[in-house]
C-alpha cells in the first residue's frame, strides 16, 4: 500500500509563479515526511495542458499549442529540480498514456448512462475554465478571481449527470475527515445543499484537447480531461495502459492538495464522476488558502507574481520554505511581505537555531578539545530530553493531520528552549572552575544532542539546512537506522570529533 499524495495539476499559461510553489512545496514536505516515517509514497504532480485557455496563449504567442506546452512543462520541471521537489510521477495531459485513460473513463462513464447531449448557455470564465452561475444581475460580469469579463457560451455540449449522485456526495461530504478545513467543508455542504445541477463535458469551439472517441469535433472540457491526470499519472505498463492498471498501481490518492478555487471540482464534481466508472474516490481534499501580495490572490492572470527564480538567486530555498511552511497556517490566505519575511528567516533560522548550535559547538570545542563531551550523567537533569520527547510526539501529531506550520513551530520552540537551558545554566561561568566539568560536559552534551534532533526534525521541511546541522555536529545521519530511530535522545557520541563552525544561514537585509 501507497500513500498518494497530489499536487493540482498546474496550466501550462504561463510558468511557475510562487502560488504553484507553495502547494508543491507542501505535498514535498508531507511525502518526505512520510517516507521518513517508513510508508512507500506515490507522490504526484504535472500539468494541465488543454482547453481554451492554453489554446489561446499558443496563438497570442504566434505557436502551436504543442509547442507552448513543450516549451512551458519543461520550465514546471526545471523548477521542481530547482526547488529539490522530490515527486515521483510528473503527468503531462498531453501525453497518449493520459488520452487512453481519459478515453477508458469516459467509456465507463457511458456504460453508466451518465452521459448525455443537451445545450449549454452560460456566462464562462476562461481563467477558470469555469461557468459562473447567477451572473443575469450581475452589471460587470467579471470573474472574482481573475477580474476578466466573462463570456457568453451557448452550444451542443455532452453533459455528465451529476445530479444523479446527489445523495452518494451528500454522505461523502458529511464525513468530516473528507474535505479539510471545515470552514471549507462548510462551503462545498452549502453548495451541495442547493441541488447538484449536470454539467457539461465536452466543447465544440476548442480544438486543442482530447477529441470525443464518438462524437464528432467534440473535445472533452479541460476539467473531465485533468482530473484524471491523477490517475493516469500512476500508470506505468506502456502497453497496457488502463483504468485498472491504475487502480492496481495504487488508487485511490489518499490526499488531494489543491486551492480553495479548484475544491468545488475536487470534492463534487471528481468523486461524482469516479463513483459513475465505478473508482474509488479520494480520501481526503485539502483546500489551502491563497498567497496574497496586498491582499490580492497572486496570479498569472492578474499580473501581481512573485518570481521563484529570483526568490531562490535573493533568499535561497530554504529561507523561502521556512516562510511558506511555518508562517502560513495551511488552511488561511497568507500574505507574503518583505520585511515580515527577513525577520523571520534571521530570528528563526539565523538566530534561534544557528546561533544555538554554532555557539555550543564553539564551546563545546574551546573546552573539550573540538569534541562532543562526555554525556556524564552526573546531575538529575534531564529536562531537555523530557522536553524532547514531547516536542517529538507533538510535531509528529501535527504532521500526520497536514498542520506544517504547528509542526515548525514545535522545532522553533524547541530551539527556543533550548536557548533558555543554556542562557539560565551559564555554562561559561561554571566553566571557571574546574570542579564544574562534569556539570559543564552534560549541559552541553544536552544542548548539543538537543541540536541535533532539531536538525533531525527539520528533515522534511528544510532538507539542506538539516544536512548542514548534520554536517556541523559530525555528519551523524546513517542509513541503518530509519529517521524515527534516529530521534531517540542519547545517540550524539561522546568524545565524536566536532568540525569547525560556520553559520548555517546567512543573515538576510532589508531590501
Ligand atoms: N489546472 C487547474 C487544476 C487542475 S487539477 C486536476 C488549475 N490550475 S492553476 O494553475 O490555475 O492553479 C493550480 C493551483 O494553484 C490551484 O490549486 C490554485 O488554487 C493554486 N494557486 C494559484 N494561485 C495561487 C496563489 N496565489 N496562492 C496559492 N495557490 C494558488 O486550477
């Protein structure tokens, strides 16, 4: 058994900007956790690369939307390396493995008598790719999101009967574990609540998707196409390629990570549509909130991006990790601003957790001729392994429910306490006399055992800041014990050989 874990699948309009970072930096964090704690993971992520939209990119851009999408999706990859994304499967839907999977689905969507032909007028949003209901008395007519006007559509489409499933969505929704966070699952009950309408899923005025295998210059909507990205993404036999290949490799995903935008079609629509080829539906949607700039959704299409390459030449990965991660609460929009962010990568990274192992190492050297010392359990001090413990069956309880930002705190707070051992002990006063080595050797095997956990649980958040703690107390981290065994307080060994210290992270300035 797999744990899957997804990215949403991002449109190939334009490249990354920081919002796409975001969810992926948080399915990464997640799967490496999970790995570390022993679960074979599938961790999936890609691009969603039909529909109006990206069609309509390729002609302002004078190319072939092949050759947009090429160009595009390999910027997405570029930047999952760049940001050490460690995913296992990357889907493109204009691949021919996803089409056979679309066309499998839609076959066994049929057999369901979910389909059918009927009109469709409305008020469209191509940013979305999305009909926008109760826009009649609406003057403006735009889109919330994307502030561009809508348009009006009326044509022969297929429709997929997800009225049909009202009662089967109602009872998914009312578990709770199902849609996280509640006041999201509060959103989508409201919406089910008002009567579940069909919806259309094909398009006669968009060439560039996958064609209708029966119908002529019909086209699937973007949406019935991408979602299933999921699934094919976990087909591996090129030469079977099929719904239960899939299903076999692993479906259902266990979580689904995407923006409170896209949750309608991933906590309605998607389940709806799997309950009719007779799959199984995802256990879990997490909806996150939106990184502002000024209190706006950072978009493409509004202009207002961040550029991750330029944040990663600035600041370095993981100085933006630490600020995505633990400073956004998953669930919240989370603005991002530049002077809260330096602040935070010195107080936290620089500071609490840098200056801490720097300066005990600095004397654990100067005193105990460049080494760990002696664990001389003299005294009945073992606060700091207490506090440890806890720390530990805290950050593990806030991991396994997708609370990263509690998580990183319990490590921030960890160094916090750890500090405050050191500063009320005062081991550089005690050090005066010589009576007091033993009493000095344990405080600081203390803090420094302490280090080390804390560079232990930075493991899936910050993976190359932890590999520098583990450089600077002796490049402990071994193979043979698994990462959990790994936390167990005492493993530091005394008498170990401490390099010499340098800063872990450079102290960032005000622009
Ligand atoms: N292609 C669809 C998803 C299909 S999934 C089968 C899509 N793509 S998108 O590129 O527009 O958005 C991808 C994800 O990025 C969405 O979850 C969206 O919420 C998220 N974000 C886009 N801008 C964002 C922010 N400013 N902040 C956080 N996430 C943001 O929708």
């Amino acid at each position: 058994m797999s744990f899957v874990i997804t990215t949403p699948l991002y449109y190939v309009n334009d490249k990354p900007h920081l919002g796409s970072i975001y969810t992926t930096l948080i399915c990464d964090s997640i799967a490496r956790y999970k790995r570390l704690s022993g679960e074979k993971v599938i961790f999936i992520t890609g691009v969603d690369e039909h529909g109006l939209k990206i069609q309509r990119t390729a002609i302002i851009k004078g190319t072939d939307p092949q050759t947009h999408c090429d160009e595009v999706s390999n910027l997405f990859i570029q930047n999952w390396k760049d940001w050490d994304i460690t995913y296992d499967k990357f889907i493109r839907t204009s691949s021919n493995k996803h089409e056979a999977i679309v066309n499998d689905f839609y076959c066994r969507v049929k057999k369901s008598d979910d389909i059918y032909m009927g009109v469709q007028k409305g008020w469209y949003c191509v940013g979305c790719e999305e009909f926008k209901d109760n826009q009649d008395n609406s003057p403006t007519r735009k889109c919330p999101i994307h502030q561009k006007t809508l348009e009006w559509k009326n044509e022969e489409n297929l429709f997929f009967r997800l009225s049909k499933y009202q009662s089967q969505i109602e009872d998914l929704i009312d578990d709770p574990s199902f849609i996280q966070p509640k006041e999201r699952r509060n959103e989508i009950i409201n919406f089910v609540s008002k009567g579940l309408k069909d919806f259309s899923i094909s398009r006669t005025n968009v060439s560039w998707g996958i064609s209708v295998p029966d119908i002529p210059n019909h086209t699937f909507y973007v949406w019935f196409d991408a979602l299933l990205g999921y699934v094919s993404a976990i087909s591996n036999d090129m030469n079977n390629i099929s719904l239960n290949e899939s299903i076999n490799n692993g479906w259902p995903a266990d979580i689904h990570f995407i923006g409170k935008d896209i949750l309608r079609f991933h906590a309605v629509y998607w389940p709806a549509m799997l309950l009719s080829a007779g799959m199984k539906v995802p256990k879990k949607v997490f909806g996150h909130g939106f990184l502002t700039r000024e209190g706006q959704k950072m978009g493409k299409s509004l202009g207002n991006v961040l550029d991750p390459n330029q944040l990663i030449s600035k600041y370095g990965k993981e100085a933006v990790r630490w600020y995505l991660l633990k400073d956004i609460s998953l669930g919240s929009d989370g603005d991002f601003q530049n002077k809260r962010f330096v602040d935070i990568i010195n107080n936290d990274l620089a500071n609490t957790i840098g200056n801490l192992l720097n300066r005990t190492s600095s004397m654990s050297r100067k005193w105990f001729d460049n080494r760990v010392p002696n664990d001389e359990k003299l005294s009945n001090d073992n606060s700091l392994e207490l506090y440890s413990n806890e720390a530990i069956k805290n950050y593990k309880k806030y991991f396994n429910s997708y609370e990263l930002d509690l998580a990183s705190k319990v490590i921030l707070d960890y160094a916090i306490n750890t500090n405050l051992y050191l500063n009320e002990r005062q081991p550089w006063i005690l050090i005066k006399d010589e009576i007091n080595i033993p009493i000095v050797s344990n405080i600081i095997y203390n803090v420094l055992e302490s280090t080390r956990i804390i560079g232990l649980l930075l493991l899936p958040i910050l993976p190359n800041l932890s590999s520098k703690i583990d450089n600077q107390l002796g490049s402990l981290y071994d193979n043979k014990n698994s990462w959990y065994q790994q936390l167990s307080w005492g493993l530091l060994q005394p008498n170990s050989i401490l390099p010499k210290p340098k800063p872990i992270i450079e102290k960032l300035e005000y622009e």
